[in-house]
C-alpha cells in the first residue's frame, strides 16, 4: 500500500518543458501565503522593521500547530548575538519561517499530505561553534530538536555584506533556520534517505521562500545528488515541470519505505533519476543558449 497521491506518471520522451518560464538564475518566489521576505519593502527599511506583521493581502490559510519554540544564546556576549536580535525578531521569525516550511512540505493542516514527523519542540542554539548550522535529535528524546547555529557565520556574513544589500545579514539568518527547519520536519525514508536529496529538499524550500543567498546560481556539472542548491534547482524544475505538489509527494514518499534508488523516482515520475537528471541538464543549457542570443 502506498500513501502518496497517485499521479499519473508523465513519461516524457524529450526535453521535458515547464509550462511557465522562469529566470534561469534561480525560481520565483513561491505562493507561500506568509512571506517571509518581502524584498520590495525590505530594501528600505530598517533591520527593526523586521517586528512588523506579514504585509500580505491575501487571505491567511489556518496555521499550522506549532511544537513548542526555544531560543538559547550560548555566547550572550559575542557580537553576532546583538546583530542577531538587531536583524530579527525571533519570538515571531522562527514561527513564520515554520509555518512556511510546513506549507511547503504539508500545503494546509487539513490536507491529508499532513503527517509530519513527530517533532515535539524545537530550540534554537545560538553559538561560537565550527560551519554554519546543523541539526540533530535531544539526547534524551530525539522528536525534540536542536539547531545549532554558528555566530561567527552571522558575523562573517555582515562583514562580507555590501552596504547595497542592508538585509543581506537578516536573509541570511531567516535563510539558515528555514533551510534547519526543514530538516526538523522533513521524512527521510527511515534513514536511508541520500544526504543529497535531504539537503537538496531543505534549500529547495529556502528557495521558495524567496531566502536564496547571492552565491547560488544553477550550475549543472555535478551529479543530480550533489545536494544543498545544486539538487534543490533540479527539485524545482521538477516541480515545473510535473505540478505544484510535486516535491510535497516526494517527501511523503520517503515518509513510509526505505529509499530505493530506481523504485523511488520510477514510481513517482516514470523515469529514473538520471534521466529526470539529464533532461534538466539540456533544458538548463536550452536556456543558456537562448540567453546568449537574444
Ligand atoms: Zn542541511
């Protein structure tokens, strides 16, 4: 028995399309109802305007129920701590980044894709670590989570900022918790999910809530599990070409089985992977070649 909506699998036999064009330097922003980020309002505003409510006018879908949400700063005094709390509010930014998360990967709490991980509560660590971020289980019980983020990334990102991009260092931390979030509630086919694929799911969500940092651009010379941006590009043509809810299945496809490489994407698209992989690659170069022409 399988759980995830039976699509039809789309066997296409050429370069597959997607119905709408895109920039080729990375997706639109998504229609996620609570923006994160509203980059036409942002670029003049002050970092305290980050307190302000989402200015959307559209109707607000119900929320999602929230596990319980902690913040410790282990290093009160270094000075990433004060730039992170003059850059965001995170008694509302670490809400509003998981509600997008969560309509990412669930759409609404009344849909029947909601069955997310048990995850009970989630802190976020503040500290003078190595790397960027990372997330793991509690010792003691692993559906409460941590997420361990590096200070002095926040402080080498605002030292690295341009003074053109104001909101470089806020991005950039709303950025990393989503991308961090992801992983506290995404599936991972009882662990035998490639690191890959997880991390190409995290980015591709960071990515649709319009938190791409400037670096990331589409490039296609690696593998189509290269993760982080590499696979979350891939994971968003897919979405192009094969619907809205593409990505959301593949998440609830690792929910139930162990992952089995030619099963996993036959099933889902009618394709094996390196082909999906191969038809993204010429797609991309397709666009490339239109661009120099024009
Ligand atoms: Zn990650």
């Amino acid at each position: 028995m399988t759980f995830y909506e039976q699509t039809p699998a789309a066997r296409p036999t050429t370069i597959l399309e997607p119905p709408i064009s895109r920039p080729s330097d990375g997706p639109e922003a998504s229609q996620t109802p609570i923006p994160i980020h509203n980059k036409s309002s942002s670029t003049d505003s002050a970092p305290s305007s980050n307190d302000a409510p989402p200015t959307t006018t559209t109707t607000s879908p119900k929320p999602f129920p929230l596990p319980t949400l902690r913040l410790e700063v282990r290093h009160l005094t270094h000075p990433a701590s004060n730039l992170f709390f003059t850059s965001i509010n995170p008694a509302t930014v670490l809400a509003d980044c998981l509600q997008n998360v969560l309509r990412l990967l669930y759409h609404t709490p009344q849909s029947h894709h909601f069955n997310p991980p048990p995850t009970r509560s989630v802190t976020l660590i503040l500290r003078d670590m190595d790397g960027v971020a990372y997330t793991t289980g509690t010792d003691l019980d692993h559906d409460h989570k941590e997420i361990h983020f590096n200070l002095n990334h926040i402080s080498n990102t605002a030292s690295r900022s341009p003074s053109s991009n104001p909101t470089r260092v806020r991005d950039e931390i709303i950025g990393v918790i989503t991308h961090e979030l992801v992983h506290c509630y995404q599936w991972d086919a009882k662990h035998s999910c490639p690191g890959g694929l997880i991390e190409g799911i995290a980015d591709w969500v960071r990515l649709n809530c319009d938190l791409s940092p400037p670096h990331w651009k589409k490039e296609v010379d690696g593998a189509w599990d290269r993760g982080y941006q590499h696979t979350a590009y891939f994971l968003q043509y897919l979405e192009d070409i094969f619907g809205p809810g593409t990505i959301r299945r593949l998440n609830e496809k690792l929910r139930h089985h162990k992952y089995h490489k030619d099963s996993f994407w036959e099933e889902q698209f009618g394709l094996g992977v390196e082909e999906l992989y191969d038809g993204y690659v010429q797609h991309h170069e397709e666009e490339e070649r239109k661009k120099k022409s024009c």
